[in-house]
C-alpha cells in the first residue's frame, strides 16, 4: 500500500517513470556492471523526462515538485538495482546544498545542468583516515586573492569518476577552536587546475556505480565557488544530513520489498522431495517474519516520510530508521539467498547482486554505530 502522501498525480508519476526505466534502464543495467560505470546519456535521458531534481524551481528547469515525487523516484531506481543509488544522491542530497544556499549567480550557473543532466554532481566529505569523524577532516582550502587553494584526497566518493561539480568539504581556518566552525563548503568544477581523480574502487558490490578518490594538490578554485558562508560548512552538513540518511532508508526499505518479492516467487517454483519448497513450514515461516519485519518498515518509513514534507525535525527518528532498514534489509538478503539454495549464490539470480549491494547502506550516510550515538545522545543520555 502507497503511503498517505501518495495521490493520483504521484501514482502517474510512477507509472510512466517505471515505464521508462523498464526500457532504459532494465535491459541495459548487467552491462553497466560489467563496464563499471552508469554512462552518461542515461543521465541526459533521465534529464530529459524530468527524472533529475524534479523540485527545483521553475526558472532553473525544475518543476518544483513535492518529496512524494524524490521519494519515488528513489524507489524505482532502487526497484532496477541499487548502482542507481548515483542519482538519488545527485538529486537529493548534492543539488539540494546548490539550491539551500548557493548565490543566485550560483544557482543560475548551475542548476539547469544538474536538471538537464549536463552537469553531474558528487559531494566529498570522507577522507582516507577521517570518515564520521567529521570534524577532523585534513583537507585545506587557503584563500588566496580570488582563489582559493585546496589541497588534500577524498575517498569513496560517489559518482566520483564522472562528476562535473564536487562539494567539498574543507578547513578554510584548520586553527579554529572547536575545529568544525572551520569548515566550509567550496565547489570544485571539472577543469579546475590541480584536482585530479584517483582510482576508480573495486567495490564488493554497487558495480556500475563510480565510486573514486579525488586529488587536490594547490588546486584553484575561484572564492566565486565557496558555498554560503565562510565556517559554516559544518552546520550546512547537519542540516542536510536528516534527507540524506531519509533516502538511505527509503533504499534499503525498496530492496528488501524487493528480495522478498523474487524470493517468493522462487520458491513457489523451486520443487524439493516432490513439492514445492513454498509448502515447506520452515520457508512459510521464513517468509511470514521477514514479510512482518518489512511491513513494520514501510509503516514506520512512510511516517518519516510525511514529517519530513512537513517541515519537522525527526533527525533521532530518521538515525533509528536509517540502521534498523538497513541491518533488516541485510537480514533480508541472507535468509532470500538461502531459501534460493544454490542458485543464489549464482549470479544468474538477481538475489546474488542484492546481496552485495545492500551492507553498504549501513556504512555509508553515517555508520549504523553513529546513528545509534546520536539516538542516544538525543534520548539524553
């Protein structure tokens, strides 16, 4: 069942996005994970329907859209396989920094790329020796006239190969007391001299999805490009967080509907000792409980979901939605996988891939660790 925030309009919306998914996408999706990477005329196509930023404002190529239609998007890319997870955080999470609090100058330079497709985005906070210690990322950024010189590496950084903007976060003062308030926010563009990109990572999973290193060794990135104000860039971080990790969930919750889904459809077909394995108790069981466990999501989920259009913080609900989807979804993958016996460990089945694909939602956005620590910080404790 479509959560209240879903109406007519929205349920249109899905129809004729997962239609086109169904031609762009689905046919091609094994060949983008053989060859590593989502290509780019995917994303211009997608830009073309109106896939990309559907929120944004009309003036910049947007629709102004309401969340309903993130969250389905999200949904059904989700739906195709998780390498998609790309343009989620392209669209709701990178973009959003764009249009929170870029000039209006920033805005109009940048916006109708990343509606259109042109331009795709990727935001570089983990380091590698500093990932949810936030505060103590090494990488500098020195002003110097018009520019500033930024210097330091990035790591795991999604869509990391082919990003035409970066949001990068940075120490425009690394003596500031406490060292968050010198963090800012600063674009870096693709041409920019001294920013260079590492490896592509090998991935356990999330096969088509760039993932990369990014270099900066005194690259010069025009003032024009800080984003907001100067120590600032570590509250614009917290603030935009409760999405990112709403749409971590939103993921996790779609690929466990998902597992269950082609796992039921399985073992209706897979006979052993003369029936089906669907009629055994040990499977009804098995699915009876994990069929329980993603229902009790969803509910929870579409409640967020709500709130969150509504304005409201719900950053210690969202953090308890964010590990417990995640890790449910991670049981889900286990337990599909072996009621498909051998064959899910075959990577004919589509259960292998999910199975990859899904225990990096509880390390990304924020470990499951963290999001306990902010619970419990936020209970008081």
């Amino acid at each position: 069942m479509p959560g209240s925030y879903v109406k007519e309009e929205h349920q249109l919306f899905r129809r004729t996005l997962r239609k086109f998914l169904e031609n762009e996408a689905v046919p091609r999706y094994d060949q983008w994970e053989r060859e590593r990477i989502i290509p780019r005329d995917f994303w211009r196509k997608m830009g073309e329907q109106g896939y990309l930023c559907p929120w944004a404002d009309p003036q910049y190529g947007g629709v102004q859209a309401d969340f309903a239609y993130s969250v389905i998007l999200h949904e059904e890319l989700e739906r195709v396989g998780t390498s998609l997870v790309g343009i989620g955080l392209h669209n709701d999470v990178v973009v959003p920094y764009l249009a929170s609090y870029g000039t209006e100058e920033q805005k109009q330079r940048w916006l109708p790329g990343c509606v259109s497709g042109e331009l795709i985005t990727a935001i570089a906070m983990t380091e590698p020796g500093t990932g949810s210690d936030l505060a103590n990322i090494k990488a500098t950024a020195i002003r110097d006239g018009d520019v500033y010189l930024l210097n330091g590496e990035k790591t795991f950084i999604t869509n990391g190969i082919q990003a035409d903007l970066v949001v990068v976060a940075c120490k425009t003062d690394p003596k500031a007391v406490p060292a968050h308030k010198g963090i800012s926010l600063i674009v870096v563009e693709r041409d920019t001299p001294g920013f260079t990109r590492g490896r592509k990572l090998e991935k356990i999973g999330l096969h088509a999805q760039d993932t990369a290193e990014l270099i900066f060794q005194d690259a010069q990135v025009p003032a024009a490009n800080l984003l907001g104000e100067e120590g600032k860039g570590f509250y614009y971080l917290m603030e935009k967080l409760q999405q990112e990790r709403l749409m971590v969930a939103i993921g996790a919750q779609t690929a466990a509907e998902e597992m269950l889904k082609m796992t039921i459809d399985y073992v209706k077909t897979r006979s052993a000792f003369g029936q089906p394995i669907s009629r055994f108790q040990h499977t009804q069981f098995a699915i009876a409980e994990m069929a329980t466990e993603i229902e009790i999501g969803r509910t929870f989920l579409d409640r967020l979901i709500v709130e969150h259009m509504e304005g409201k913080e719900i950053v210690t609900q969202v953090s308890m939605a964010k590990w417990w989807l995640t890790e449910m979804a991670k049981r889900v993958a286990a337990q599909c996988l072996q009621l498909h016996g051998g064959y899910g460990y075959m990577e004919e089945y589509q259960i292998a891939r999910r199975y990859r694909d899904i225990p990096v939602s509880a390390i990304y956005a924020g470990t499951n660790q963290i999001m306990k620590a902010i619970i419990a910080k936020n209970l008081g404790l």
